[in-house]
C-alpha cells in the first residue's frame, strides 16, 4: 500500500514511513490549492484525510479514500490497523522526506557524525541507515526504544 497524507495527518505520514509505507506528505510541498493537488496527483495512492469535503470529493471521483476520525496519533493508527496496516519499525524510508534508506558508506557516515557531533564509534556499535536526500543517519538508539514502547501502547489499547 501507498499512501498520500494530507496537511492534518503528518504524524501519522512519519509512522507510515517508519513501518515501511511509501507515504507522500502534502505539507512537504508548496501547492497553492492543496484539496486540488491532492485529487489530481497521486493518483496511484490511497488518500488520508481528516477533511471531509475533502474525503467526500474524493469518493465522487472514485479516488481510493480514507477518512480519518481521530485527531490523536496513536488512535489514527489503529483506525488504519482496522483495515489491516502493520505498524512496526521496519527502517527502510526516511521518516522525514519518505527516500528509500541505505546503509552509508564509511565517508557518508563519518561526515554526519562529525557535522552532529556524534562520536564515531557510533558506527561500530549500531547498524547505520542513511537517506541520501536529507544526509540523515538512523540508528537504534534510545529513541528505537521510545518507538517500540510507543508501539506497543498503540497494539494493547
């Protein structure tokens, strides 16, 4: 499955792009009429919306449309686990711009680390994710933990 989230859903764009979904954003473009981008554009992915003119028009042009009730993260979630999205920490998108993630060369890593300033044993340490578009670098640190308990919550409630 591919999703297109719009304006209201970013929150739940960076979990679908974390579980492995291709998950286009509209705020991460500049469209001056977004409802109209989003019906003409991405036509081969299943529109989110929390709006429901917007949802409505979608079904009128026979677009692939979820209309999303929630306005909290965790209960989106499990609306989409409902119709069967698996969320879980997969590490292949970049959670930030949706590139495919690859493992960095020793030159890639090192010039994050350094421009972060990380210690370089990092790379000895973790496995290392890098998105080419944003020189970004993921790892499962800490924050991998926060996820899973993250995660977690949103599977028993």
């Amino acid at each position: 499955m591919k999703f297109v989230c719009d304006r209201m859903l970013g929150k739940l764009a960076i979990w679908l792009r974390i579980s492995g979904y291709d998950t286009i954003y509209v705020g991460d473009f500049n469209f001056e009429n977004e409802d109209h981008a989003l019906l003409e554009n991405f036509k081969d992915r299943i529109l989110l919306t929390k709006d429901k003119t917007l949802y409505k028009k979608a079904l009128k042009e026979k677009r692939a449309v979820i209309y999303i009730r929630s306005n909290d993260v965790a209960d989106q979630m499990r609306e989409l686990k409902r119709i069967g999205v698996n969320f879980q920490i997969v590490m292949d998108r970049c959670s930030v711009c949706n590139t495919p993630l690859r493992k960095p060369s020793d030159d890639e890593a090192l010039e994050v680390l350094k421009k972060e300033g990380i210690k370089e044993d990092l790379r000895e340490i973790y496995e290392l994710w890098f998105c080419e578009k944003c020189k970004k670098l993921y790892w499962m640190g800490g924050h991998w933990k926060n996820m899973v308990r993250f995660l977690d919550k949103v599977e028993k409630s």
